[in-house]
C-alpha cells in the first residue's frame, strides 16, 4: 500500500546508531519490530501487572496484553490513514517496555526512592532496554532500533520538557532523537491507541472483577445507548455479551472519532511531509471535543469505581511498599544483589552508580520474582 505524503517513509529513516545490514525482505521497521518481539523485556511483559497483580488471575490483561491490543489498534488506526504500520506497531510494541512490576504502584515507589538520584521514568527506562540492557548482538549493545521506533518510545505522549538528566541526557549526545518536538504521526496514534486499549479493557476487568454493574454503567450516556441498542434488538443477551458489546461499540466509536478528527487536522493545518508534523506545535492525532469529553467523564467512572476501589488501593499500597523496602535494603549493602548485578558495582562505585544499578534491576522485575525476593530478604529467618 502506498504511504501518505505525512507518513514516515522507511527509505528516508534517519537510520540506527550502529552499522547494520539491510534486509531485503523487510523494513527497518519490521525489523525493529521482530526484534522487540523476540527481545527478553517483551516476554516478561507477561508477569507484570496491568491493574489487576499477576497472582490475582489470569483473566485480566498484563502488560503484555496490553501491548498486543494497543498494537492491533494502532496498526487499524496507522493503515486507515496511510501511515507506516510497522513503524506504528514497533512504537506500540515498545512503549510500556519499561515498566515497573506492580504497574503504576511500582512505578510510583521506584519515583519515590529514586527522587534524589535522577528520578524514575518508564519511557526512560524503556529507552534504556532497548538500547543498552537486551544483549543479542556481538556487534551493537541493545537491539540498534532505528532512529523513528527510538523517538517514539520516548516521545510518543509528547515532547520531552524541562532539563534533561540521568540516561537519557547521556543517550541523547550520542543519538539525538529531537527530543523538543512533536513526534511522528505513528507515534502519536500510538499514545492514543494506548488510551483507547487500557480505558476499554479495564471498563471490562473491572466489571469481572464485581466492582460495578451495568446499571451503574448506564450513568454514562454512551454506555447507556450502547446497551439500550443491544436490548432491542438482542433482550435476552446475557452479561459476557452486553459487556463485550460495550467495550466493542466504544472501541469502534473512539476509533471512528479519532480517524475523522485527525484527518481534519491535517487538512486543516495543511500538512503535507513528515517535517510538517514535526514543525507542528502540538498533537495532531487527537479526539473530538465531543468524544474527549465522554472519555473525560469514563476516566472519572473508573477512578472512582475502579483505582480507587480498597482493593486495588490495598494492592497498590503493598506493592509499592515492596518495591521501596527492596531498593532501600539494597542501597544498604549492595552485596545483597546477586551476582548477575553485583559485577557492575565495586567498592569505588558512586551513590548515584549504586542506585542506577538497583533500580534497574528492580524496574525489570516481574510481579512474582519481585515478591520472590522481598519474601527471601525479609521472611523470618528460618526461610532461605
């Protein structure tokens, strides 16, 4: 399929920071693609926390279902529009690499103890494994994506403000991936496809879970529609179905709002190439005023009936606690790590080097290895 004038064309990528060979069967971004798949960080995506911690069922989404959805999504959205869908499915692929285990309860605790020492930032740390961490390559640390899919790992919600530190400042020497301007086009559908995946799957995982019926549902008007439809023509639809028409029916019209809504603006603004996108001072990949608002009013629905719900609040406080007494007692001693982190570190090794190593170790955890090993360092000591 021919792309748009506006897409990100792959015979003009900016290419990847280490000499690669080129592949005669496949694109850059197919490459980069295949090799986020492949890659260690994608599988443990598995065992990390979406809402719901891994141990609590299978049924819910992880991470890394999540990220097959937002993918799906983004290449529906990325070929409607005529955009490169390997570079939007690699974007897509890669953007929650970094995450924490225990979701955003981890990664709340690793901000916490990290605050003196650069901070903490997924993205960041997504940008780290890519590039640094995946060992696969006698030639190249990382996986020596190219330029776009690097972009859009860290840009993909937006230019990067403020005064940059830590890994990213060192990175973006080396390989400066224009961190102050708006990213590509597949980029931005990306970080909305990540909306429309997590707020449709958790409208689901949190009716599973019994914290709201489908009465109270119908207090959004959308839903209310959705269900009134459904019951029309289908009365005696049982729950599994209404909840599924639910989610399909808001999946579809966010998508339809956003196709339209973006193809207005670039009609609107005028843009013709990828650099016009660039050069454009603010998200062109955007919903409705309409659509935003109903999503506004859904965000308010499951915060109030869902991440705020004692579950989940008693979750996220227990997981946050593990990840902050697992940082401070390996900030302690750091002989405590074991071997496969302690190499890294010496008795000359900097406070800063020492929390660098540890949270890094900690931020590629899973749920369950992550409470493996506060089970092992805090247990009574008769557990080995």
């Amino acid at each position: 399929m021919e792309l748009a004038s506006y897409a990100t064309q792959p015979e003009q990528s900016r290419g990847r920071l280490y000499p690669d060979f080129v592949n005669l069967i496949r694109s850059p971004f197919q490459r980069d693609r295949d090799r986020l798949i492949h890659s260690s960080a994608f599988r443990r995506l598995d065992g990390k926390t979406q809402v719901f911690a891994y141990h609590e069922g299978k049924n819910y989404r992880t991470r890394l279902t999540h990220s097959i959805e937002v993918a799906q999504i983004t290449r529906t959205l990325c070929k409607s529009l005529g955009l490169n869908e390997e570079l939007g499915e690699a974007i897509a692929l890669d953007h929650d690499l970094g995450h924490s285990p225990f979701g955003h309860a981890g990664e709340r605790g690793l901000q916490k103890v990290m605050k003196k020492y650069g901070g903490f930032d997924h993205n960041v740390q997504a940008l780290k494994i890519v590039t640094k961490l995946e060992t696969h390559y006698p030639d190249f640390p990382g996986l020596n994506l190219t330029w776009e899919t690097l972009e859009g790992t860290v840009k993909h919600n937006g230019p990067v403000k403020g005064s940059l530190n830590g890994y990213l400042k060192q990175f973006n020497k080396t390989f400066d991936l224009d961190l102050k301007r708006y990213p590509s086009l597949e980029a931005q559908i990306a970080a909305n496809a990540d909306d429309i995946a997590y707020l449709n799957h958790d409208i689901e995982d949190g009716f599973r879970a019994g914290f709201y019926t489908l009465e109270q549902m119908q207090e959004l008007p959308f839903i209310k529609e959705i269900l009134d439809n459904l019951h029309k023509k289908h009365p005696d639809s049982d729950t599994n179905v209404c909840i599924y028409a639910v989610t399909r029916n808001t999946i579809a019209k966010m998508v339809f709002d956003l196709l339209d809504n973006t193809k207005a603006n670039l009609q609107k603004y005028n843009i013709k190439t990828a650099e016009d996108v660039r050069k454009h001072n603010d998200f062109l990949v955007c919903f409705s005023p309409k659509v935003d608002s109903e999503i506004t009013r859904l965000r308010t629905f499951l915060k109030e009936h869902f991440y705020t719900h004692t579950n989940v609040v008693r979750m996220d406080m227990k997981s946050q606690k593990i990840i902050e007494e697992l940082f401070n007692v390996f900030m302690s001693d750091w002989k405590l790590l074991p071997d496969s982190e302690r190499r890294f570190l010496t008795s000359q090794s900097t406070e800063n080097q020492i929390a660098d190593i540890i949270c890094t170790y900690i931020a590629n955890m899973t749920d369950m290895y992550a409470i493996e090993e506060h089970q092992k360092l805090f247990d009574n000591l008769t557990r080995f």
